[in-house]
C-alpha cells in the first residue's frame, strides 16, 4: 500500500513554494518577450483599459503551458540544490533513503502538473489564442494611419485603395500617394495622385482627414442618365492642398471569429482531427477534379493518364514531322501558329502556378494542423522531461538560490527552444517530416534526462572539472609537474645513505632498459597491436623512483628539494599500446588512418619516456651528489 511519509510531504512543501514563485517569474518574462513582439499594435491606438485588460488575460492564458516546464526545470533544480547545499540530501542518504524515493512525490506532482498543461492546451488554450488572435486583427484596424505599408495598396478603409511609396515614422507624413475610390461601381472610381500627404483620425473617431499636397483628380462623370452612351465626360483637377473626409469608424470593435477558422492553435484536439479529415476530403476532391480535367483536355474523355499512354502519345507525335509541316505554312500562317503556341503554353502555365498554389496552400493548412495535434503531447511531455533534468541537476551540483540553478535553466531552456523551433519551422515548410521536427526536442532531451538521473543516482562526479581536466591531459598527452617544498616541521629525517644507493641502482635499471628496449627506434608493428606484452620493468623502476621521491620530501636541504623538481612524471602504459583491450588494438590496426594516428602517438610517448629517463638520471646523479656533499 502506497504511503505518504514525511519526507515525501516535506520535500513537497520546499517544490511548492518554489514552483509558484518561479512560475510567476517564467510567466512574466514570456509575456514581456511577447508584448515585445506587439508592442507597435498597442502603442498610439487609444485603446481602453478594458482592451487592454483583456489583451493581457488572454496572452497570460495562452503562455501558461510554455511556462510550466521552465518553472518546473527551475523549482526542481533548486529544490534539491538547497536540499544539497544544507546537507539534508546526505542526511537522506545516511538514512537508506534512495534519490529515486526522495523524488517519488515530485514525479507524481509533475505527472499531475503534466496532464494539466495538456488540459489547459486542449480546452483553455485555443480559445485564449482565438481570442488573442481577434484581438490583435482588431487593434491593427483600429488606426490605419498607422498600419499603412509601402509599395503595396492598403484596402483596410472602405471603398478606398490607398497605395503609399514611402512614409516617414517620425512626421506620419506619406509620400507617392495613389488612390482609388470606388462608389457605386469600378465605372464611378475617382483615381487621385499627390505627391505627399498625411492620414489622421476625426476626434470623434467616425471618419479619417486626408490631406494631400501637390496632386491631381481624375474622375468619371458618368450617371444613370448617361449610362447608355458611348463617350463619358470625366474630371480632371489639379491642386496644391486639398482634404479629403473619408468614413471610418475608429472605435474599437471585435473582428469576426469565422476569418480567423484556419486558425490551428485555436482549435481542441478532437476539432483539430475533424478538421483534418475534412481539409483531406476537401483538397483531394480539388485534386480528382483537376486529374480528370486534365484527362479530358489531353484524351478527350475521364480516362487514367498513366505512364503508357504517355509514352503512346509521344510515339504518335514522332510519326509526324512537325518541322516539315510547319515550313509548308505561309509566313503569316507561321507567325499565328508561334503567337498560338505560345499563348497556349503560357495560359497552361498560369493555370498549373494556380493549381500549385492551391494544393501548397492545402498541404501547407494541414501541416499546421498536424503540428498543432502533436505539439499538445511534446509540449505537455516537456514537462516531466525537464523535472528528471532539474532535481538530479540540483542533487548534483547542491547550489540553491537564483545563481547556478537560474544559469542552468536558462542555457537547457534555449537548447530546447532552439530545437522545438527549429523542428517547427523545418515541418511547417515541409522540408522535415512532421513527427521527426515536432519530436526533435524531446528526442535530444530526453537522453540527457537519462544521463543526469544515472549519474545523481550513482553518485557520479558529472560536474568535477578535476576529473575532465585529468582525462583531457590524459588524452593529450600532458603532465603535471611536481612541486616540492620544504615541510616546516619535519618528524622523521630521510634515509640518505638508503636513498643514494636506490638512485644508483635506479640508473643502473635504466641504462639496462635503455640497451634493451631501443625506444628510439620505431616499435614492431605486429608486436604493438596483435603481441602485446606488458613493460613492468618500466612500471618497477617508476614505483622505485617514486619511493625515494616521497622520503626525500622530508629533507630540509633546500638543494634536494629543487633537484627533485626537475623528475618528471612519467607515463608507464602509453608507450606499449594504444588500448589496454587486445581487442580494441586489432581494430585500429585493421582502420588504417586510426590504427596509424595510434601508432605514431605511440611512438612519440617512447621516444618522451627516453628523455624523461635521461632527465631522471642527470637528477639522480646531481641528488647523489648533494647527499655527499651533506654527509662531509
């Protein structure tokens, strides 16, 4: 029977608190990265504070379940990194209490918090984001003269086509003027030109005042009681200033809801999958039509094109000598054939670029939809995903506080935005399958998830530098040098008259090695890699060297102590073998750029161990020396 204990109700009140806090402060900082974003449509439009109030609700809503995975990444690290730092985690431990069983009532609540932030994305969410979405459309339409874009026509005033060449973000002043103003019909359309001009709002915000400067207007005159007559009268005006009162109502109202339908985030899973259905029945019904349209104007009948009947017709079309029918035809008939062959290929063209557009649009629509489906399950997954990265993290490096943990958090939560992004836009174009972009985060993650929980649990050294530090020297083939100084107390002499004489024999073992193992030369192939013996010679001598050394640290003659930094440390295995795995050896032997890197790295440690034993017996006699000197 599963019971609640202490410890797990303790730890649970220390997440808590640290999880509420820490989501307030994710959540805050996303809104802000997203007011960022908008802040050109909320800036000069007069909007109430009811507007706004709800602008800021509903973008709060919708950055919930982007929020719950930093805060959990956050609250967990530290949680356990306070637990770390005040020593009660090795008090856990003392008591026979596992990692895992300190983590079993935050797995639980992160479960809960997971299958709540998919809630929240399939109920709460897309009506957040609808909202938000309708919203934002009805602030850019609140205040045109903000919104108008270069070297496009604007259509957002009504029965009015406004086209700007260049505007000024300082003055609000607009340059290149064109506009079309429509009434009853096109027929009635007024086109107006001005070199520069400026678009404000009425107070009463009911209508717009253009002002236009050094300009011209063309407009028809035409009437219902000239309506069947060939020549209309038109108007042409030429002016240095003129106002124009356009009707538009500035106060603030909310857009339709049924433009925003495509709308993806705004849609619930089980919405989001009938939609799919439909826009697959959709487009493939448009896609049958366009197959049997092109059957009928190619073979005149609903029939399969196919790859034989392709092959037929271009079999047909080789029978016929089309060059020798072509330069029968009279040059006029020529020229018509050309222009009609060409006017055909270019309308089968056009045609084909709008089918395209049609089918991307459609492929592009479902996509989205797909990514959205699946983003509820990654996004909600994240969640319990960032948890086994933040507390084993934290039991780890035991630093609490908003320092190292808020560092940590932040460089494993651009990883994952990086990668979430990426994935997302890489499926939205189609470029990644949509599976393989959505799931390329968690993918990533969650084996460092892994990684971090095996290492917390085992006690590993993830973040001693002094062991990556050893490895890398290792594997570059660096050393440490010795450093001896003298001891202010020194309880027990050293044995000089001992340590000489394992000095002279030391060099005595060395000029024997030195005659028999020839490490100057380059060593045996065969032997390296398929023979290899192990060299305890060297290994004897080293531990030899080594004993002498550490009773000779006790010397206060400070002579000795600098002779004795002069021996190097020495590498007893490196220049045997490259792996201490026969089978490993045979390998890199059989790949040959490898097994050749190995073999000359090999040979370069040999020939390092022949000048460390020159060095060492240089040292040897110089230490022997000074003992003599001391002894008179």
């Amino acid at each position: 029977m599963l019971r609640i204990k202490k410890l797990d109700i303790f730890i649970a009140k220390q997440f808590g608190l640290l999880f509420m806090g820490t989501f307030f402060i994710c959540q805050f900082v996303l809104m802000m990265q997203f007011l960022w974003r908008y802040i050109d449509e909320l800036i000069g439009k007069g909007l109430t504070m009811d507007v706004m109030a709800q602008f800021f609700w509903y973008m709060g809503l919708m950055l919930v379940p982007q929020a719950l995975p930093l805060a959990i990444l956050l609250s967990s690290l530290m949680t356990f990194g306070n637990l770390g730092e005040s020593s009660e985690l090795t008090a856990i431990k003392a008591a026979g209490i596992s990692l895992m069983q300190a983590f079993r009532s935050l797995i639980v609540i992160t479960i809960i918090i997971m299958f709540g932030s998919f809630y929240f994305q399939n109920n709460v969410g897309p009506k957040s984001n609808m909202k938000l979405a309708q919203l934002l459309i009805s602030m850019k339409q609140k205040s045109p003269e903000l919104e108008i874009p270069e070297g496009i026509f604007y259509d957002g005033i009504p029965n009015c086509n406004l086209y700007v060449q260049k505007k000024d973000l300082k003055t609000g002043k607009l340059y290149g003027i064109m506009i079309y103003r429509m009434t009853d019909s096109y027929e009635d359309a007024a086109i107006i030109l001005a070199d520069s001009g400026m678009l404000q709002s009425t107070a009463e915000k009911k209508h717009l005042v253009l002002s236009l400067y050094s300009g011209e207007w063309f407009e028809n005159m035409q009437s219902s009681a000239l309506a069947n007559t060939a020549a209309v009268p038109y108007r042409r005006e030429t002016f240095v200033s003129k106002k124009i009162i356009l009707d538009f109502d500035g106060d603030f109202s909310m857009t339709d809801a049924a433009s925003l339908s495509g709308n993806a985030k705004g849609k619930s899973l089980e919405k989001i999958n009938h939609d799919i259905d439909s826009l697959n029945q959709l487009y493939d019904s448009i896609g049958r039509i366009y197959l049997n349209e092109a059957n009928v104007r190619f073979y005149g009948g609903a029939q399969r094109i196919n790859k034989k009947d392709s092959l037929k017709e271009i079999k047909k079309g080789e029978k016929l000598i089309f060059d020798t029918l072509y330069n029968k035809l009279p040059q006029d008939k020529k020229l018509m054939a050309v222009n009609q062959a060409q006017s055909t290929v270019q309308q089968e063209l056009s045609d084909l670029d709008f089918k395209s557009m049609s089918t991307s649009d459609a492929d592009y629509m479902i996509r989205q939809h797909k990514i959205e489906a699946i983003n509820k399950f990654t996004l909600a997954l994240s969640c319990l995903i960032f948890f086994f990265i933040g507390a084993p993290l934290g039991a780890i490096i035991r630093k609490g506080g908003l320092g190292f943990p808020v560092v940590i958090s932040v460089l494993v939560f651009i990883v994952f935005f990086i990668l979430d992004n990426t994935g997302y836009r890489m499926s939205r174009s189609g470029m990644w399958a949509i599976w393989f972009g959505k799931g390329l985060a968690p993918a990533v993650l969650t084996p460092l998830a892994i990684f971090v929980t095996y290492k917390a649990t085992n006690d590993s050294s993830v973040f001693n530098m002094d062991v990556y530090k050893e490895f890398f020297m290792k594997l570059l083939g660096l050393r440490q040098k010795r450093h001896y100084f003298g001891k202010e107390v020194i309880i027990t002499d050293p044995d000089y008259q001992t340590d000489a004489e394992k000095l002279e024999r030391i060099n005595q073992d060395i000029t024997l090695y030195n005659k028999e193992h020839k490490l100057v030369h380059l060593p045996n192939v065969i032997n390296v890699f398929f023979k290899y013996e192990p060299d305890h010679e060297i290994e004897r001598i080293n531990a030899e060297l080594e004993e002498v050394i550490e009773d000779l640290t006790n010397t206060a003659n400070k002579y000795i102590l600098h002779d004795m930094n002069q021996y190097p440390v020495l590498s007893v295995k490196a220049h045997t073998r490259p792996f201490e795995r026969k089978w490993l050896n045979i390998i890199a032997a059989i790949i040959f750029p490898v097994g050749t890197l190995l073999y000359l790295r090999m040979w370069r440690f040999r020939l390092r161990l022949f000048r460390d034993l020159k060095v060492i017996s240089q040292t040897n006699t110089d230490i022997i020396q000074r003992i003599k000197e001391q002894k008179k």
